[in-house]
C-alpha cells in the first residue's frame, strides 16, 4: 500500500503493509492512533477503520475529474500570448482585492485579449492559494463545454474537492443548480479564504442559454466573488448586467495595445528578428520613433490577435520589417488577405472546404470525419490526396488549433471565433460555405450529433 491515504481528517503515511502466509496482517502508519499492527481476525477491520480506503478512493476520483476541467492547456497557451498590458492586470487586480463580493465585468471587442487577460489571471491567482480560491471556465462555441450544464459540473467538482467531499451531482439541471447555489453560499466560510470565479466567453453562453447570466447574481454571498468577461456586441446582455448590479472594470471595455505593448509581445516572440525591428528605431527632433511599429498599432487597432498573425507572417517569411505600409488596414482586411492567398494552390483549394467545414460545426472535428466530409472534393482520387490534407490542416495553422470532442478524441477548431464568424460572412468563399452547410447538415443527419453538429 503506497502513497497518503485518508484517515478522517488527516492524511496518514502508510510506512509498510504486508499480509503474510500465516495470516497475519501486519502495517505500520504515522499515526497517533496506532502505530504497529499484527493481528489475525479484526486486523482486516482495524485497517479500514484507520485507512478510510472507499472516501480516499472517491475524493481521489474527484479530484481526477476536476483536473479534466480545469482548461490547463488553454490557459497555458492563453497566458503565453499575454505580453505587457501591466496597467491593465495591475487594475483589475487591485479592483479584486478591494471588492468583498459581487460580479464584476469586463467587455471589449473580438480580438483585444479578453480571454489572454483571463487566462493571465488564472494563472497568477492559483499561484496564491493562500488567499483565494480560483474557479476558472472558459466558453466556447463549438466546444463541448459550452453549456450550463458542463458549468455546473466543473464548478461543482472545484468547491467539493476544495472542501474535502467527495461529489455526487444531483440528477436534473435545476438539482444542480439548486445543489451550486447552496454551496457557494457556505463555501465561503469554510474554506476561509475568498471564491473567485473566472468566467470567460459569457457573451457566448448568453447566445446559447441566456438564463445563465442570471447564476452569478443568484450564486453570491459574502467572499464570493465573479469576474466574467465577454464581448460587447450584446447590448442586451450587458443592459441586463447592468441591471442587476454587476460592475464594470473598464468603463469602455478593455484598452486595446498601445505601442509599448505591441513591441512587447513582437520582442518576445521575433526572436532574432527583434534585432531587425530595433534597427528601425530612430530619434527625430528628440523623439524616439519605430515607424514600423507605428504603423503597426495603427493598422491593428491595438487586437493582439491581429499582431500574433503579423509575428506569424513575419517568422514565415510572408512580410519582412520593412513592409509596415503592405499591412492589411484592420483584422478584416487581414482575414480576407489570407483567404486570397488559399485561392492559388492545389493545398488552398483543399484548405478553403476545410475551413467551411470547421466554419459551421458547433464541435470539434477529427481528422477521420474531415476527410469523410471531404471524400467529395475531386482531389480525393488523387495520389497526392494525403499529402494535400496534411499540408493544408499545416498551412491552417495560423487560424487552426486541436481541441477535444465530446468523445475525448483530438479534433480541430478556430483559434479564435472571429475567424469563423468572417467566414460566415465573406464573398470570397460563398460557394464553398454553401456546399459546406450542405455537406454538415446531411452528416449531422447520418453520423450524428457530435461528429458534426452545427448551430
């Protein structure tokens, strides 16, 4: 018997066990309780008495549960694209540490770090255990997780395993909620220690199930604290927060990047390149200047996500630092720029399908579903068929990232939902978004929901 278990309260050191051939079973614990043992009979009685195996195996399952819903490579990678912007973090943390209670929001537009600055957070505050306790959740449209449902269920499984108890959630969504709110409501004292909940993509779980963004007014007490962040395109939504008492962090929503930021994040990840970037710097009439990344900060309006595609274009050779006045004028324009570029290659042509697939499911797709979606394309006889698939789900990298379906297999999505919602709306590709929504509902009907799902 290896390892700690569980003795009511206290975790116990098992130093030997050993049941021998005369039929004796003999242990020797750290414990104030008994110290050695070697005994026929109640031995078996004795040692589960002092090792609560069944509650150490059902708290152990938990906390196995809770692992899985904790976006840890989400965050990871979240949190890597998070460069300067200290005004900001230093803000909102200062507004946290102020706030005894009570749901707090942050808006902006798509693109300006929202879910970075939420991963950051996460991060930084599960790195004080001591003074809060951190609940993040992510939404996402096309995630599995997007509903209040997998909320409930994760949030549920971070107090019990904070708390010590094992879970068993109740059977119906209204039990759950009900069974959440009740123990919010006294968490808060027993752990001693504040309840902060991170809650990103709220504007996207409002467009699925609008009667979520009444949770964390209902599932309030004293140290418990929400922080949710969305976009602002649901005036709607916000005037309902608004009317039921959350607080705005930014009163105009996040700032986007200024020039100091933006040549934060390009320093950190040009890598030898920066030094071309420095060499751009300059002083005329006593002010220091990079027209480089001037041009930058106005073009990209401050989103990150626009910079982390010039950094990606910059790296493969697409754009060099002396190309500041070929960069497309806003995120638009960039993502109609890389959808021209898609239209002149064999790979372009398998990619465009592709993204129109991705761009109407609601899940997650494994490369098998991809590729019996696309058994149509008139490449797929070719001998080069293979090849054509990995090169394009390669060259999609930029905009593509693996996330998990509902069957726990390995899938693709959107790095980040603008994407999508671009594709939804752009001439370039109106056929191939035509033949995809075509394409999806006909194996929605035949495969099923979460091979293929759409909205």
């Amino acid at each position: 018997m290896k390892g700690r278990l569980k003795f009511i309260s206290n975790a116990v050191p098992q130093i030997y066990f050993r049941l021998s051939s005369n039929e004796y079973l003999e242990y020797i614990p750290f414990s104030d309780y008994v110290a050695f043992s070697q005994q026929r009979g109640v031995a078996l009685e004795r040692f589960h008495e002092l090792f609560r195996l069944d509650e150490w195996r059902k708290i152990d399952s938990t906390e196995q549960q809770s692992k899985e819903l904790k976006f840890d490579d989400l965050i990871a990678e979240l949190s890597e694209v998070f460069v300067g912007r200290v005004d900001d973090i230093s803000e909102v943390k200062k507004i946290l540490k102020a706030q005894p209670n009570g749901v707090l929001w942050i808006s902006g537009k798509p693109g300006v770090g929202k879910s970075a600055l939420m991963a950051r957070l996460v991060r930084d505050y599960q790195n004080a255990p001591q003074h809060y306790l951190t609940i993040p959740y992510f939404f996402r449209i096309g995630h599995s997780g997007c509903s209040t449902e997998q909320f409930l269920k994760a949030a549920l499984l971070h107090l019990h395993v904070a708390l010590g108890l094992p879970f068993k959630p109740a059977v119906t969504i209204d039990e759950q909620r009900q069974q959440f709110v009740d123990l919010v409501r006294n968490a808060g004292e027993c752990i001693g220690k504040k309840i902060l909940f991170l809650v990103d993509g709220l504007d996207e779980i409002y467009r699925l199930e609008p009667a979520f963004i009444s949770l964390p007014f209902i599932a309030t007490a004293p140290r418990v604290l929400w922080l949710c962040a969305g976009r602002n395109e649901l005036p709607e939504m916000e005037t309902s927060l608004r009317q039921s008492g959350a607080e705005w962090v930014f009163s105009t929503g996040l700032p986007a990047m200024d020039e100091q930021d933006i040549r934060s994040m390009m320093t950190a990840y040009l890598e030898r390149l920066k030094y071309q970037l420095f060499a751009r710097d300059e002083i005329t009439e006593g002010h220091a200047g990079n027209r480089f990344l001037e041009v930058l900060t106005h073009k990209s309006d401050g989103l990150p996500l626009y910079v982390r595609m010039v950094i990606d274009d910059l790296r493969r050779g697409k754009w060099t630092l002396q190309d500041e006045d070929k960069l497309p004028d806003g995120l638009r324009a960039y993502f109609e720029q890389i959808l021209e570029r898609l239209r002149v290659s064999d790979t372009g042509t398998v990619l465009t399908p592709l993204f129109c697939l991705l761009a109407w499911a609601a899940e997650p797709i494994t490369e098998s579903t991809l590729r019996l979606l696309l058994r149509e394309h008139y490449l797929s006889k070719s001998e080069r068929w293979e090849e054509l698939f990995r090169k394009a789900l390669d060259h999609g990298h930029l905009m593509l990232r693996p996330a998990l379906t509902p069957e726990a297999k390995t899938g693709w999505t959107f790095y980040h939902d603008t994407f999508r919602q671009h594709l939804r709306e752009s001439v370039l590709i109106r056929d191939n978004r035509e033949w995809a929504l075509e394409i999806e509902f006909f194996a929605n009907v035949g495969y099923g929901r979460s091979q293929a799902a759409i909205l």
